[in-house]
C-alpha cells in the first residue's frame, strides 16, 4: 500500500505541524490549478480575547499554507469559525450566522468549512452541527487549534467531516505561526483554561483546568513581538492573579509583569483579567510602581450581595471586593475600574440588585459589562430554582445599566484638560481626518491626525469629553 503524508509525520510537536503545513500547501497548490484561481480564507471570530488571540494563531498557519486572506466570508474558499459559548445567545448568533452561509454554501461546493472553539467543546453542538449542517467538513475544539494544517490534511486527503474535539487540554505547543490584526499591539497568553468554578461559568468545562505557560516562554515572545514593531501587549489568562500555580518554582504574576516590563521595546502593558479574590497587594504595588503597566484593572464583580457571591461561588464577600476597590483607587487614584455584572442570576431578588446598584455607586466604575444571566448545560447553576420573570429582568437590568452608565460618565469627565500619552489606533471611521488612539486607562481620544501616527505613541491634550470618549489635540 502507498505510504500516506500521515506515516510519515513527526510525533513532536511544533514540528509536526510544520510538516502538515508544507504538505497542505502541495495539496491546496493542486486544488489551486484545478480551479483556475488563487485559494483565500476567512477567519471569523465570535468571543473574547482569548479567541481573538487563538484567530491570530491560525490565521498564521492558513497563510503559512500559501492561502490569502480575504475580507469576504461568502467568497472564501476555506471559512473558519471560532466560536463562543459563554452565554446562549452566542450560540444563537453563530448558527443564524452558519444558515446564512449555508444558503451560500449551496452555490459553492468546493469551499472547506470548519468550525473550532468554545461552542465545538460541547457534544450538544458537535452533533447539532453533524445533523443539521452537513456542510461543515471540520470540527475541533479549544485545545487543539496548533492542529489545523493537520486536520485540513485529513480532509483534503478524502476524510469528508472531520471531527476531532478533546475533552482534556493536552501539552501547550509553542512556537506556532500567528499573524497580528494589529502591528502594533498583541495579546499574549500567560495561562490557559480556568480552576474557578464559578456556578454559572461554562468556561472552566470548555477551556479545561487551569494552565500556567513557562515565563521564559512568555518572555521570549514578549521579545519577539517588540523587535517585531509592538508596543503594547495584553497579557491574557482567565485569572491571571493565580498565574504560576502548579508550576514547581514559577514565578508569580506580579513577578511576571516586572520581568515584561524590563523588555525593551514593549511601552505598554494590560492585562485580562483579575479574579478580586486573589489580588494581592504585591500587584497593586508593581502597578503603582510601573511606568509601562497601564492605569486599568479589570475587576469583575458579578454581583454586589454577598449571597448570590456565595452561590456564584466567587469566594469573596461585597465588603472585601469594596475594600480591594477602595485600595485601588486609594494607591493608584488615576486607574480606571472596569467590571462585569450578570443580572438575574437564580435566587436574585430586588435586594440583591439593590446591593449591586449600592457597589456600583460605591466604586464609581469607570465601565461595566451588563449581562442577563443565561443557564448554561452541565453548569451548577443551571439546575438552581428561583429565575425570575423576564419583566423583572429586563427592569433590574435597566436599573443596574443606568447606575453603570451614570458613574461611568461622571468618572469620564474627570480627565478634562490632561495632556494624556495615547497609542494611535486607526483612522476615525467617520471623519478620516481623525485618527482615534487609546489612552492608558483604556478611553478612546479622537483627534486630527493621519495614518502616519497609527502604531505610535503621542501626546494629546483632552479638549472635550463626549460621555465615553474623548476629543483631544496635540
Ligand atoms: N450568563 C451570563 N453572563 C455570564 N458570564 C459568564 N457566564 C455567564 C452566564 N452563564 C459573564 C461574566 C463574566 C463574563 C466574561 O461573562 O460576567 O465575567
Ligand atoms: Fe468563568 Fe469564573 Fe473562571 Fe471567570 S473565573 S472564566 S467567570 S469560572
């Protein structure tokens, strides 16, 4: 029998998948010929950073594979789908986005469609997607996307729906292609998975337990991307407080983020995101410190009644994430809080919502994410009694928006007149004589500007503040 590219791959891993890479490229280059014309991709991406990050990692390896970006999903000759499960309607979102193509699908045959990420971790969706959309010839989940250029080999070579989901993260494999969306900024994983347990978080099921990357590994990207023209990174983990745990030796994150900042090149550093419950004052202490490490935290609250935190199972009380805010804002005046907030969590009453309007209040919050509540499969909260009628909902969201929206704006306004360092970002995408760049605190600033200044850092004095952003001049 012929020996198949598959006898012949390596086992190790980045290597192996530098073989499927190559061996992709002679498969599609055959395809290319067949159809008279240059084969394109389109990555779209659904979710958090994380995922953003993961996009970038397999836009990588499909432009390794000699394919072309493209703007147009419709038009693409392979389409991918990086999906986001955390709350239902993104699970709505993505399959109306997947029947529309499939509709387009029809018309184009030839086009390879797979769908990876959060969503593809759960069987429900796996067997959703295999019955009622057969036009989706790959499945994978969120531990194996390095596998990409593998799992396209499978189905170029005859394998017609290939579906390989891991319920386990396996090794972490570094040193795999990536191509940024921006020059200038990137996201850098530190840790994958979580250990948290929230009871309505379905993140720890499909991301898996918590993993810590080795700090050399991170740092050695850190260094690459700077000598590679970026300025800013984030760095990302589901609670990057417990960064190192498990590692024998690590070192903490706190130590984590000295050792970015002595990276030459790198101006600005983020992170993403801090669990309240192991913040330790070390952190606070290295970002007062830091001169590159921006003035904003991330602090999601969930909820401000300790009751519905215990049953969440945050494992901090309203008075302790107070206090921790007070801290913040007491050693660090000019930082930005940001937070999360889920209404209508099972057992939630008006009370409660009283004392996440009262924290709201308490903590000024310079911006907040509002979410309703969703059940999620195989979550503990999902079997808890007490959801309340969608009227209340919707009239304890509204009421929990407007205090959001209230301080946020008030907390806005206080840097009227600064000169404030931003990253340009873009062109306005309404006025092109503007460009819009992102101040340390994570404001937008508009100002007049052109494409020459985005990647760069400047100064920009805050002429007039629109609510959630900024007019400036230089
Ligand atoms: N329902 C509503 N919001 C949720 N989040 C996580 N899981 C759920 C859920 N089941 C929110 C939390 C988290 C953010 C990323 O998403 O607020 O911090
Ligand atoms: Fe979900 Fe909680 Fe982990 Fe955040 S910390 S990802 S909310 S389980």
């Amino acid at each position: 029998m012929a020996e198949s590219i598959f006898d012949m791959a390596p086992v190790t891993e980045p290597e192996r998948q530098y073989y499927f890479i190559e061996n992709a490229r002679v498969l599609l280059g055959r395809k290319e010929e067949e159809l008279h014309h240059p084969l394109s991709f389109h990555v779209t991406t659904f979710g958090c950073q994380m995922n953003a990050r993961d996009s970038e990692k397999m836009t990588g390896i499909l432009a390794d594979m000699g394919l072309m970006e493209s703007e147009n999903e419709t038009e693409s000759d392979i389409v991918l789908f990086n999906t986001c499960t955390i709350r239902d309607n993104a699970n709505q979102k993505f399959y109306g986005h997947l029947g529309t193509l499939g509709g387009k699908n029809q018309r184009n045959r030839d086009r390879i469609v797979a769908v990876c990420g959060c969503m593809a971790q759960e069987p429900e969706c796996v067997e959703k997607l295999s019955k009622s959309y057969k036009f989706v010839n790959i499945i994978f989940g969120t531990h194996n996307i390095y596998k990409l250029a593998e799992l396209i080999c499978r189905h170029l070579e005859g394998e017609e729906h290939v579906v390989d989901v891991w319920d386990k993260p396996g090794e972490i494999v570094e040193d795999i292609p990536s191509i940024r969306k921006y020059p200038f900024k990137s996201g850098v994983n530190i840790m994958f998975g979580c250990n948290n347990y929230c009871t309505y978080c379905i993140v720890p099921y499909v991301r898996g337990n918590e993993r810590s990357r080795e700090a050399k590994e991170i740092i050695r990207e850190c260094e690459k991307l700077a000598s590679d023209g970026v300025k800013e990174v984030m760095l990302l983990g589901q609670n990057v407080n417990s960064y190192g745990n498990g590692i024998e030796g690590s070192i903490s994150f706190p130590e984590l983020l000295r050792e970015v900042e002595k990276v030459d090149g790198i101006e600005r550093i983020r992170f993403m995101t801090s669990h309240p419950k192991d913040l330790s004052d070390e952190l606070i202490q290295v970002m007062k410190d830091s001169k590159k490490i921006c003035r904003h935290i991330h602090l999601p609250l969930q909820s401000g009644s300790t009751r519905i935190l215990k049953a969440m199972n945050r494992r901090y009380t309203r008075e302790q994430y107070l206090e921790l805010a007070m801290k913040i804002r007491r050693e660090i005046p000019d930082i930005a809080i940001t937070t999360d907030i889920i209404v209508g969590f099972p057992g939630e009453t008006t009370e409660d919502v009283d004392d996440t309007v009262d924290m709201i209040h308490r903590v000024k919050y310079d911006g907040a994410f509002t979410f309703v509540y969703s059940p999620r499969t195989g979550t503990p909260a999902a079997s808890m009694d007490g959801r309340q009628p969608k009227e209340w909902i919707k009239r304890e969201f509204d009421r929990v928006l407007t205090a959001v929206q209230d301080e946020s704006k008030e907390m806005a306004a206080r840097f009227l007149g600064n000169t404030e360092t931003v990253l340009v970002e873009d062109i306005n995408e309404q006025d092109p004589g503007l460009v819009t760049g992102r101040m340390s605190n994570n404001l937008m600033v508009h100002f007049p500007g052109d494409r020459s200044l985005i990647g760069k850092l400047v100064d920009v004095k805050l002429t007039e503040c629109k609510g959630f952003y900024y007019m400036g001049e230089r």
